[in-house]
C-alpha cells in the first residue's frame, strides 16, 4: 500500500487503481471505502478500464459512493467494456438482457431492453474467456435467442465455462451429454 500511494499521489494510474483496492479490501492498511471510492474515481477518470467497471459498481451498488446512480453505473460499464474490459462487457450483457426479459425491478432501468445488445457484449466476453458470458452466450444458442440456435456451438461454450468451474454450464453440460447432444 505505501508504494501504491507513493506512486498514486504521483500521477501513476494503475497506482491509483492499486490504492484503491487495497483500500477497499483492507491490504496494508484500513478498510476505508470512501477512499477506495476516490481512487477508483481518480483512475476512471485518467481512462482505466478496471477502475472505471469497480466505479460503475460503487454507483451502482453505492459501495462508498455518495450516491446511487444507475444511469452513471451504466455509462461508466460503458466506457469499460468499450475498451475491452471483459468484466464490463459481461455486466452489460446481463443488464441487458435481464431487462430484454422483462425484470423491470432490475436497478439499471435505464438501459434499454436489447437481448441483441447482451448477446453482442456476451460473444466480446466470451471471446476473452468469460466464463458466465460462455454459459449465457451458451444458453442464446441452444435456444435461438437473437441468434442462429446452434446446438453445437452452445456445447462447445458451455463446455469452455464448465472447465472454468462454472457451475450451470456443468449443469448443462451434462444435460447436452444426457440428452444426446
């Protein structure tokens, strides 16, 4: 933590982001989430991708942030998965799709509902190995949810999740196997 801080109060950005988590998990110094908050603020402001996706999560589920914000949580997932941040991509995904299906007490009520919007930031998830973006991506394709049902190409991802100790895609998993899939 004294590095980080050193190397934070210089400017250094992946310093502040450092800062922030050891603030925010208590390593080397206090659990303080306020300024865990701050940190992450200060790096998501210079252009961090991981800061400004634990940001969005502090707005939206005011983990040190001064308040709730939905429509900032959103726009600061946004910017993370826009530059390939795989866990941003995941959430936008899940938010849009859990509002496409009708989850109207769904925090993030201003996104808009789009199941082709969450398949879009699944596949850039999976693409990186997401393990749950594999499984929901998994389930789009066995379904023919938004896209092309593709039996096959659902077991492949599920398959990929299940290796990465993803408990539903091992589920379903074995249903492909039991079902003759």
């Amino acid at each position: 933590q004294h590095f980080f801080k050193r190397a934070a109060w210089r400017g250094h950005i992946d310093a502040m982001y450092g800062l922030a988590w050891c603030y925010y998990r208590g390593f080397g110094t206090k659990f303080w989430r306020k300024a865990a908050f701050s940190w992450f603020a200060k790096a998501a402001m210079q252009g961090h991708a991981g800061a400004q996706y634990d940001l969005g999560a502090g707005f939206h589920m005011m983990h040190g942030a001064p308040e709730v914000s939905w429509e900032k949580a959103a726009a600061l997932f946004e910017k993370s998965a826009r530059q390939g941040f795989r866990e941003a991509q995941n959430k936008l995904g899940y938010i849009y799709a859990h509002r496409a299906v009708g989850e109207v007490s769904y925090p993030l009520a201003c996104v808009e509902q789009n199941m082709a919007k969450a398949v879009e930031w699944w596949e850039k998830a999976a693409a990186q190995g997401h393990r749950e973006a594999q499984f929901e991506l998994g389930i789009c394709r066995l379904e023919g949810t938004t896209v092309e049902k593709n039996v096959e190409k659902a077991f492949e991802l599920f398959e990929k999740s299940a290796k990465q100790r993803n408990e539903d895609a091992q589920y379903y998993l074995g249903l492909c196997y039991e079902k003759g899939l």
